[in-house]
C-alpha cells in the first residue's frame, strides 16, 4: 500500500491545480473589456521585425510632418506624383508584403458596412454631345495630346512600383521640385475638368445648334406695295409683264375733224425686264397695242416700241450709256402730213440708238452722247384700192451731244450743253424737186436734280435750229425746252412733269416742217393698298415755219385701278382730247371711256 500512496497525493495535487486553473478562467471571463475589444484581431505572429518596421514607420511619418510645415507646396506635389499603394478592400485583409513597411500591423482596421459586392463603382462622366465636343475639341487641341501623352506615361509608371525607373523619377522629381510631373499633372486635370459634365454644361453652343424661333412668332416687315407684280425670273432677269384687256366707247374713233363714233376693243401688253448683275445693270421696256372695232367707225391699228438701256461701269470715274430701241406706229390722222381719202394711214418705223459716255472730274461733269435715229415708211392705201409711196420720207439723224456741269451740291448740278447733227434724206430730192436734208445746231442750259425719292430729274431751256439745204425752204428754228422731272410730296403720291421740243420735217411742197412742244403733267396717288388713282394733264402747240400757222391740243385723263389680289385688277379711265387751230379742216373733239381687266405677274 505504501507504493500507492505517493500516486494517490500527485493525482489530488493534479485535480487541485485543475480547479485552481478552471477558477481563474471563469474570473477573467467576468472582467470587463474594452469596447473596441470585439473589432480587435490578430494578424499573425507578431514578430521582432515587424515591431522594428512599425517604429522605422513612425519616424519617417513625424520627419514627414516637419517637411510638410517648412515646404508644403513641393511635399504635396511630391506626394501627388508618388504611386499609389494598394489598399485592401475586405476587412481583416493582409497587403502585400512590399507595404509591409508602409502599413503597421498594429493599426486598427477600417470599418465598414460594406461587403465587397455591395462596393459601387463610380460611374464615368457622361460623353458630351458632338457639338459640344467639336468645340471643346477645338478649344483644347494641341493641349490635350500634350497633357495626354504625359498622363499616359505617368499611368506605366505606376503600374510597375519599386522598379529602378520609380526610384529614378522620385528622385528626379524630388531634385526638380516637381515641376515637371506637377505641370502635366495640373494639365491633365485641367483637361479632366473640362470633360466634366457640369462643365459641358456651361460651354457655349455651337451656333449652328442653337435653336431659333418659330416663324411663326417672328415680325414680318410689311411690303411697301404688297399689290406690285412680283415678276418671273428669266436667266439674270426679273421679268415683270402687264396685260390689260378691255372696251373703249369713243366720239371720236381716228382722233380726226372727220372721226365717227365707235366702240373699240383694246388690247395693251407691257412689260420691263430688270438686271441682278452685282457691278452693270440692264434695262428692258417695252409695249404693244391693239385696236379693233367692235361696232361703229372701221378701226384696225396696231403700235408699239421696245428699248434696250445698258450701264457700264468703266475705270477712272468713267460711265458709258448704251441704248438701242424700235418702234412701229401708224401716222396720225391729225398730223400735218396724214393723207386724206385713205383706208389707212402709212405705217411708220423707227430704229434709233445712242452711245454717251460720262465723266466725273472733280465737281465738273462731263457728258459726250452720239445718237442715230432713222425713219421709213410704209405705203399708204387709198380708198379707191391703189398705194400711194412714201418713200421720200425716209431719212436719217445724226446727233452729237456735248454736256458740262458743275456739281454745287450733292442735290444741284447745273449744266450746259451744245448738240449739233445731220438729217439726210435718203432721196436727195423728193419727188417736188427739194433737197430736204439739213444741218442741225441746238444749244440749251439746264439744271439737274437729285434729292432722292422727294425730288429728281432735270430740265433746260434753249435754241434749236435746223437749216435746210434748199435755199428755197426758211430753216425751223425755235426755242428748245426740255424736262424730265418727279415729285413726291408725300408717301403714296407722285407728281411728274415731262416736256420734249420736236422738229416734225415734211414732204409738202414748198414747206420746210414745224416744231412741236409738247408738255404732260401727271399725278398718281395710292388712295389705298389696293386702290389708286392717276390724272394727266396735257398740253401741245405746234408752230409751222413759214407762216403764222399753230395747232394747239389740250387733253385731260382720270383713272383708277381696284387690285383684286395681287395679280389681277379692275381699271377704267375717262379721257378728252381737243385740238384748236387757225388752220382750216384741222379742228376736232375726241371723248371716250374705257372699262378693262389687267392682269400683271
């Protein structure tokens, strides 16, 4: 038994220390512990090594710390430049073991409430519209290669850390203060920023993208005539034609002291054709007229005249004036050399030309226009069935016209002009054995205005003369008077005086001609948009040469035209006519009205 005993002792003393061990545990567990102590875990072994890298880790920190005081600017651009060491994201993650010496072992861990799937991504800035980025394309440019270029290289060197080309750039960097990497680095956030979506915003719009108004909210400007014919557009010409068809109820069909009453069917075409040429410019005008009898006395007639006006722009303040025209009309059965008896009056034609050239020099105005005009024509038919020639009628003028003014004002250039030309038959002598050619000289002083759309045009007064080559003939002579004026005294109305001084040659035997003044005032006023009214007041005197012999004509017209839309309206008009002479057989009164449509386009 004395062998078992000291086994019997070891296992008492062995249970003892078991509950004595057993006690101290219950008691530590009911010790309370720090609140952070549940967060807290080991990681690892802690070893020797790694508290010496914690402390080598602090050291640097505070060395850190002073520098930062003493250069803040070029510690933070050092430390911006730095690569970037990798985080873990799980919580209790180890890092590698090149941070080792960055990271302490003994640093709590963050928290967070986050599992690695639940951690979002931030989105990418929005891609701006293309117009926007055409302009920030443009506004950028070489910059963002720049910037670019040096971004991407910095983004290489930050995947491979801890290589020798990373310890050689630190280093530069460090000696340099930055400047470089600072400089791209401040450019690529530059161009960063400028892709931001706020700042997108902010740009200005290319102005093609930008959005207008509507039409329909715009103002439109009203037209100054919104009844005027908008015309056809032929080639490089605005082509505006007129037609106007109607009835005439006359006291007086040929205008003769032997005229009858008649009703006439009239047909008028008109038309002006505007060049759009940026330097020159072109003018075409032209018309023609009908007349035919609907009942009454037996009228049959037609008339017309086109003309060609062409302005040419020279060098050295120098201008030329081209213009070509025709006209063809019947001889008037109230001119001094209609022929009685006859089915119809001989047709007359004319072609006639001229070429000016003018010249500004200063304030004085120079002027040199050559003209031809040329008459001929046609047979007459008599009652009885036969033709009676007119062929001895036919002749030709040559003009030359020489002007010089002096520009007072802007408004008034006053002038001078001298004209002297040849008239020559094409029969040297007529069938009554008269040489008709003659020599012409004319000298006329005038003044030229131009004040705009108030008041413009021209008028002179002077002498004419032409002599003929026969010594039996007197010469015609006589005072000239010309005028080509209008006036707008107000908006809507316009007021125009013209007057013209004529040599009307003859073939009658032993008659030399006489000269014709004729004068015309007229009067247009726009009552309402689609509404206007005209008046013309006439006047003519016509002084024979070789006796005291005088015809003078008085004619007044009224007349208004109701625009239906912009291409067609209704027109009328009433007109008198009344010639007076000392001459026997001359005398006659014409009354008519007239009721038509014209269209216009």
């Amino acid at each position: 038994m004395s062998g078992g005993q000291p086994e019997t002792k070891i296992g008492r003393r062995g249970i003892a220390v078991a509950a004595l061990l057993l006690t101290a545990s219950a008691l530590a567990m009911l010790r309370p512990a720090p609140a952070f102590s549940q967060e807290t875990e080991l990681r690892g072994e802690v070893s020797e090594s790694a508290i010496l890298a914690d402390q080598q880790r602090k050291a640097r920190q505070l060395r850190a710390q002073g520098a930062l005081d003493q250069n803040a600017p070029a510690a933070a651009a050092a430390q911006d430049t730095a690569p970037t060491t990798y985080q873990p994201v799980s919580p209790g993650a180890v890092p590698d073991d090149d941070q080792t010496a960055a990271d302490s072992i003994f640093d709590q861990p963050q928290a967070t409430d986050a599992s690695p799937a639940d951690t979002i991504t931030p989105a990418k800035p929005r891609r701006p519209s293309t117009a926007k980025q055409r302009v920030q394309d443009s506004k950028t440019g070489t910059q963002d290669t720049k910037a670019g270029t040096k971004t991407a290289d910095k983004k290489k060197a930050k995947k491979k850390p801890g290589t020798a080309t990373d310890s050689t750039t630190t280093a530069a960097t460090a000696a340099t203060g930055g400047q470089t990497d600072t400089t791209a680095t401040d450019e690529t956030d530059a161009n960063r920023r400028a892709v931001t979506i706020d700042s997108v915003d902010k740009q200005k719009l290319d102005p093609g993208q930008e959005r207008t108004g509507s039409i329909d909210g715009q103002k439109v400007k009203p037209e100054d005539d919104p009844f005027a014919a908008p015309g056809v557009k032929i080639g490089t010409f605005l082509f505006r034609p007129t037609l106007e068809q109607g009835f005439t109820a006359t006291s007086n069909a040929d205008a003769s002291s032997t005229g009858k009453s008649a009703v006439l069917s009239e047909t008028a075409l008109r038309f002006t054709a505007t060049s759009d040429w940026r330097e020159n410019s072109a003018l075409i005008t032209g018309y023609g007229q009908f007349r035919n009898t609907v009942s009454g006395e037996k009228i049959n007639d037609a008339q017309g005249r086109i003309e060609g006006q062409l302005n040419v722009d020279l060098d050295n303040e120098l201008r030329a004036i081209a213009k070509l025209g025709y006209e063809a009309a019947p001889e008037s059965a109230s001119s001094p050399d209609a022929i009685a008896g006859v089915t119809s009056q001989p047709l007359r034609q004319t072609v006639d030309g001229s070429l000016g050239l003018e010249k500004s020099v200063g304030k004085m105005r120079y002027a040199l226009t050559g003209a031809v005009s040329h008459d001929f024509y046609g047979d007459a038919e008599l009652s009885n069935g036969t033709t009676v020639s007119q062929k001895d009628r036919d002749s030709t003028l040559y003009t030359a016209t020489l002007r010089t003014g002096y520009q007072v004002s802007p408004a008034l250039t006053p002038f001078t002009e001298v004209e002297a030309g040849r008239r020559i038959y094409d029969l040297r002598v007529d069938t009554d054995g008269f040489e008709r050619s003659s020599t012409r000289l004319g000298a006329r002083a005038g003044l030229e205005l131009d004040m705009g759309e108030k008041l413009s045009g021209e008028f002179s007064a002077g002498w004419l003369r032409e002599a003929i080559d026969d010594n039996r003939l007197p010469a015609v002579a006589g005072p000239s008077i010309n005028a080509d004026l209008k006036w707008s005294p107000e908006r809507g109305t316009t007021i125009g005086l013209t007057g013209k001084t004529n040599v009307e040659t003859t073939t009658t035997a032993g008659q030399s001609g006489d000269i014709l003044y004729s004068g015309r005032l007229t009067g247009e006023r726009q009552i309402r948009a689609n509404l206007t009214a005209n008046t013309a007041l006439g006047l003519d005197w016509r002084d024979y040469t070789g006796s005291d012999g005088h015809d003078m004509i008085l004619s007044a017209e009224a007349g208004l035209t109701w625009w239906l839309n912009r291409y067609a309206g209704l027109t009328t008009r009433v007109r008198t006519e009344k010639l007076t002479s000392n001459l026997p057989g001359r005398d006659y009164t014409a009354n008519s009205v007239y009721l038509g449509l014209k269209v216009q386009r």
